[in-house]
C-alpha cells in the first residue's frame, strides 16, 4: 500500500478506543501496535515526546476510526464528482456536518478579569410582520422554527465601526480609567467597513486611543476569539487594559430574497474592557478550534480574492451569506454540547456549580436542544434572541452586557459563554467574574 498522508488532528480523538481491548488485552502493547501500523501505512512517525503529551492530555491514538472515515473520504472524492472541491470557492463540498468535530486540548487564562462592559443596537427595529409585508416572510414560521420577534438592522449612514464605536464608549466610560491606559484594540467581526484599514484602526482614532489595534475574524465565534487572545495578552504581561470588541451588521450580507435565512440575522456590538487580576479570576477553561471541512455550510462566496465582485456574480446573489441550515443546526448543538462538556471537566466544575450560561444566540432550537441534552436548566441561561436574532459576533458580548446590567452576573460568578459558527469555528470559555 502506497504511503498516504493522514493529519496528526484526524489520528487524535478523546474517549476513542486503540486496537483490541479485550478482557486481559495490555493497551500499551495496543497503543505500540497501532503506531507501528500508522509508521507502515501512512509513512508517518510519532516520537516518544509527541506521545508523552498524547497521554498526559488523555488523548490516545485512534488510528482504524481515523483511517476508516479518511479512507471513505478519498473513495467518495475519488467516484462522486458531487464530493469534490468546490470550482467556484476552492472548498471541500462533502461535509454535512454530520461527523463529530475533532476538539484541541482545553488551556487556561487566569489573572484576568473584565472590569466593565458595553453594548448597543441601532434604532431601526425590523419586526416579523414588517418581514411578512415587504418580504413575503412566514411571521408564525420565524417565531416556532428561531424564536426571534424582531431584530435591528443598522441605519443607512451606520457601519459596523459606528456600532463597535458606540459600545466601546459606553465601555470604557463605564470603566472610569484614562483612555492612555488602554494599549491594545481587537475587534471581532466579518463584517469590517471595508477590506482596509481594518475596523479596529477606525475605532482606536476615533476613541481617542494610542495603542495596537487589529480586526480578527471568526464569523460568530469572533469574539470568543478575541476575548480569549486578549486575556492571552493580558496574563503574558504584555497588556494592561485591552479592550475587545465584537460586532456585525449582518444586514448588509443577508439576503433579503432568502426568506429562511434574512430573517434570522440582526445588526449589534458589545464590548470588554480587560485588566490583570489575581490568580483566582479568569478563564478557567476555554476551548478554541475549527472544522473547515465545513466551510461551504456557511459562507459568503464572493467579493473576495477568489472572486472578485462582477456583474454576473452579483447577479447570482454570491455577494450574499449562505447557509445549508439543516447541517449547520447539526454541528452547532453537537459542538455547543461537547465544547461545554470539555470546559467544565477540564476545570472540575459541574453544570450545578455555573452561575449563568450564555450561548450564541443563533437560534432558540440550537440552545433548547443544548440545554436538553446538557440538563441545563433553562433559568440558568439568559437569552436575548427574541429581541436582536443573530447578531453574529455581537451576539455574546451583547447579550454579556445585558445580564452584567441586570444583576445576574456579579463579582465571584462562574459563567460559561460559547460562540459558534462559519469557519466552522467555536470557542467557549469558563470564566470566574
């Protein structure tokens, strides 16, 4: 047999099973077996130190799984030109979201803490009914299969960076310290003003600030991304205060003429001031990874570098996000489940010990089935769906605020916040407050 290359991702699972494991079987002999037959097959070697940390993360090496569905793969690219990558966005066109996404290793963050919050929607308030009159939309179909009753959507003079803009300010007043002190800027978004410069530069001039400023873009897991990189910066003692920023005007990538998708989507921002803590505080755990077999579940085919905007493919919608829904609503409660799962029990907590949840507001079947499975009850998670749907990288940082506003989370809470979504991307945290 031909040597074929495997990634070291699709050899690694948790709670698999190597070889034989037989009553009386010895699973180190197993565990030798199976590397040796991974050196014959696919040409690859694992060194002793590779599988040191293999085994102290409680990863073990699932090589006939990972073989197996590898090998389905290339038969199926190989006999079905419909599993082919896709000609028009260079994707993989296979995935359904049907296979379990494979999750990297949870890590910690601690001596951070978020010190204030901040949030805004603009004005234009777009009901189901105004959906219904000039859309063609379902009113009663939006509400049973999203629970959404309305969204925002940005006015015409708005961008995304008046949105990030109006929710950092409200931040950082709420703050109380010197805008000096702020030295570094991370907008979440997919939705930048314009390809360059990137929002966040847009942002630092205009909130008075002096400091490093990028955009990172994780579709709706962008600020879980964000958060998690500055705490990163915070706890190497390279920042002092960063402020994290998520936001999208989802309404400008929406496709009015999709009557599914257009109404799930909404137009908002929140924002995060992060500042050093004692040990005690931060992220307990978080889970960042991505599965872009996945890619063209979710995506905006054109207006990129691979095809750059013209009469024809405007003409064809591909300027505007699509979504195969069916799979997406698969992943999405299959990765909000397992991501939830693996933050808890790399922190030692249990669902009892959370103070409040906070997931993706994406769509209230994605989270009742979540809360289901998980038996969260349903007054731990605070949910603002019904007001704003899908504000995309927003959507947590919004709805964050909102409970910090309400009294649900106060000094010395344990919450979990999860985001998801196209890349496909996740990222969860377990954070004491």
């Amino acid at each position: 047999m031909a040597p074929q290359s495997y990634a070291l991702a699709d050899r690694l699972a948790p709670v698999s099973v190597v070889g034989n494991r037989r009553a009386g079987s010895n699973p180190c002999v197993s565990l030798v077996t199976a590397l040796t037959f991974c050196r014959l097959v696919t040409g690859t070697r694992i060194r002793t130190p590779a599988l040191s940390r293999i085994q102290a993360s409680g990863y073990i090496i699932c090589l006939l799984r990972s073989l197996k569905l590898e090998q389905t793969a290339t038969d199926k690219r190989e006999h079905d030109p419909s599993a082919q990558v896709s000609p028009s966005t260079g994707m993989n066109t296979q995935y359904d979201g049907t296979l379990i996404s494979v999750r990297p290793p949870c890590r910690s963050l601690l001596g951070v803490r978020i010190i204030a919050t901040g949030s805004y929607v603009p004005d234009g308030v777009i009901t189901n009914d105004y959906l219904g009159q000039h859309y063609g939309c379902d009113p009663e179909w939006i509400v049973r299969r999203t629970g959404i009753l309305e969204r925002r959507h940005a006015l015409p003079h708005q961008a995304t960076s008046d949105l990030c803009y109006e929710a950092a300010e409200l931040c950082l007043q709420r703050a109380g310290i010197a805008r000096q002190e702020v030295d570094l800027l991370i907008c979440g978004t997919y939705t930048p003003d314009m390809s360059f410069p990137s929002t966040a530069c847009l942002l630092q001039d205009r909130l008075g600030l002096h400091c490093a400023a990028f955009d990172l873009q994780a579709a709706c897991a962008g600020f879980m991304y964000a958060l998690v990189t500055g705490a990163a910066y915070i706890a190497a003692g390279v920042s002092r205060y960063a402020l994290v920023i998520g936001g999208d005007t989802n309404s400008r990538v929406a496709n009015p003429r999709d009557q599914k998708t257009f109404p799930l989507f909404g137009d908002g921002a929140g924002a995060v001031l992060l500042a050093k803590a004692p040990k005690e505080y931060g992220i307990l755990s978080y889970s960042l990874g991505s599965d872009g077999r996945g890619g063209d579940l979710l995506s905006r085919p054109a207006c990129g570098s691979r095809l750059p905007p013209s009469a024809d493919l405007l003409a064809q919608g591909l300027q505007y996000l699509y979504m195969d829904g069916r799979a997406v609503f698969r992943w999405a409660v299959n990765i909000l489940c397992d991501s939830i799962r693996d933050v808890l029990q790399h922190s030692h907590l249990t669902i009892d010990d959370i103070d409040v949840f906070i997931p993706h507001q994406a769509n209230i079947r994605i989270i009742n089935a979540a809360l289901d499975a998980l038996h969260i009850p349903r007054e731990k998670v605070f949910c603002n769906l019904h007001k704003y749907g899908n504000t995309s990288a927003g959507s947590i940082p919004l709805a964050l605020d909102e409970a910090v506003q309400e009294g649900r989370i106060r000094p010395g809470s344990l919450i979990v916040m999860s985001g998801f979504g196209a890349g496909l991307a996740w990222g969860t945290v377990v954070m004491r407050w």
